[in-house]
C-alpha cells in the first residue's frame, strides 16, 4: 500500500516503493535528492559519506543547526525516517567503496574526483546506472550526466578531461594524512536555490531512469546524456532557466571495451592516461578479462585529449557547439 504522504504523487510511488536508491555525498545536493526520494516513497535508500555536518554547511542544507557536529548521513537517514517512516534506510559514515547490496540506482553528488571516479568503475562492473551532479561557478551552470552501463559513454569519457584542467589547491595534510583525499574540490560559493534547481532536474532523470512507464523516460536517448542547467550564468551562451542536452563522445580507455592488459607496458599506457590528478600516488581503473583492475602509478602523466563535447540547443535552429573546458 501507497503511504499516505504520498496522495499526490501515487504514480511515482508506486514504483520507488520497489526500488533502490544510493546516494554517494550528502552535503548540499545530495540531502536535497534524499528528501526528494523520501517524500516520492522510495522504498530503500542508501546514503554514504564520511563527513560530519558544519555550520557553513547548514546555508544550503536540508538538516539544521541542531545536527552541526553529527554524521551527514545519520543525520539525514533519521530525517528521511521522519517523513516516510516505511523508507528502509541505510546510513554508511564513511568513504565510498563497496556497497553490501547491488541498488537499482546510484547518485553522485560527490566533491571528488577520486570517488566519482570509484562510483563509476562500480557502475560499470555491476551494470547500475548512475547519475553524476556538479556545478559550475557559483552553483550558476548544473552538469549532470547518466550513465546506462553498455549504452551511454561512462562519466570518464565527460570528464576524465578535467584530471589535467581543474586546477585544486595543493593541501598539505596529503603529506600527513594516508586517508586524505587530494582530488577533493573545496566548497565553494553558491545559493541554496540554485543547488534545488539543479537537484530538482536530476530527480527528473530518477524518475525517468527507474520507471519505464513513466513519460519522463523521454529524457533518455542514450545520446544527449549531458544536462546542462543554466540557472543563473547570464552571459552564457546556454539559455537562462532553460536545460541544454548535450551529447558526449564515448570512448574513455575505461569504457572502450575489453583490453587484454596482461601486457603490462599496455596496462600502464592504459593507466597513464586516465590517473588521478594531484597527489604523490595516483591510481586509475582499467578493465581486464578477469574483471576491474586498481593501478597504482608513480610516474607523471602524460597530456590527456580533451573531448569535444556538443551541445545542441533547439530554440530557433540555432545549433552550436561547446567545448567543455576550454
Ligand atoms: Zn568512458
């Protein structure tokens, strides 16, 4: 039976009450979608992620101040509980690594390199697919892409660009701290609205993603995986309030397909191009005939090509190209 908090949308809850959601980060999108998907009725949900809640946190946070100092995903699991007390919820105050069960669905809203990195070797190797939020400036450009595993290009093929672009203060407590994460991106400015805008369009691709009845599944074309959301960049060429789609060329060393790597001068090639970008030891995921491999690297990366991403805007045939990164 539909919980009753769920009277106004009895079609969406008939099917996230059977699903499976995992949301990896719970800062400031991340508890967004959560709610979201508590107040939809998803049925099991997931929340990872090792921080505590701090006060500069709480502008643009579902949780208050009285959880400052708590698990985000405590915290947020007994919020979701609040609402929809059916919801089977699973808080995880730690790293993203491995998940004890297999969810229907993943979400990144994470802040690293390094984890979306993992979220999308998971993704692949287990055939989930994933959704992966970001955002440009402050918060004034959403990017959001899924992946469908074996269909789409992977979230390397969009970014596995940025390792050698994205510039991210050297900090050092990499030096002291082996669990210290180099390829996180500090928090940076941005209206709590504008995380809601973007959050709200990548509950969309949820709905779409996990319900075949649904007429959202419109959005999916395994094409235009790229959302770009221009919420508040005016001088962009992407329209204002509007979401561009975007396609993204596939062909990351990570989704290519199978590579025989048991010559190790082509796993290394393989590895070298797709490394994480910062810190004294760098890793990278690369697919083998026995499955996913982690290497380990300790030379310089060699220059990464940056793809061409095209955007397709509709609005008076005015089509155009944008280059991400560039
Ligand atoms: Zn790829």
């Amino acid at each position: 039976m539909i919980d009753p908090i769920c009277a106004r949308n009895p079609k969406e809850a008939e099917c996230l009450s059977k699903k499976h959601l995992t949301i990896i980060g719970c800062g400031s999108g991340g508890s967004a979608l959560a709610l979201m998907a508590a107040r939809s009725g998803i049925g099991k949900l997931t929340l990872v992620d090792p921080e505590t809640l701090a006060l500069e946190n709480v502008g643009r946070h579902m949780l208050s101040r009285s959880d400052v100092g708590k698990s985000k995903a405590k915290a947020l699991k007994r919020l979701v509980k609040e609402i929809n007390p059916n919801a089977e919820v699973h808080a995880l105050a730690d790293k993203f690594k491995e998940l004890a069960q297999t969810p229907d669905l993943i979400i990144s809203a994470a802040d690293s390199f390094t984890c979306e990195s993992m979220i999308n070797d998971y993704s692949l190797r287990h055939g989930v697919p994933a959704i992966y939020g970001g955002c440009w400036g402050e918060a004034s450009v959403g990017e959001i892409l899924y992946v469908v595993p074996g269909r789409t290009p992977c979230y390397e093929c969009l970014a596995g660009f940025r390792r050698d672009q994205v510039e991210i203060p050297d900090d050092p407590r990499k030096y002291t701290d082996l669990e210290f994460d180099a390829t996180r991106i500090p928090g940076r400015a941005g209206l709590w609205p504008n995380i809601l805008i973007i959050a709200g369009v990548m509950f969309q691709l949820v709905l779409a993603l996990l319900d075949p009845e649904s007429d959202r599944t419109q959005l999916i074309d395994y094409e235009h995986t790229l959302f770009l959301v221009n919420v508040s960049k005016y001088d962009s060429r992407l329209q204002p309030l509007a979401t561009t789609f975007g396609k993204v060329k596939k062909g990351c060393n990570i989704c290519r397909g199978r590579i025989d790597l048991r010559p190790s001068a082509e796993l290394l090639e393989i590895a070298r191009s797709v490394e994480a970008p910062s810190g004294d030891v760098r890793f990278a995921f690369a697919f083998g005939p026995d499955g996913c491999h982690r290497v380990q690297l300790r030379e310089p990366p060699e220059a990464v090509d940056i793809p061409l991403i095209e955007t397709t805007w509709e609005e008076g045939r005015d089509d155009h190209k944008t280059a991400l990164g560039s």
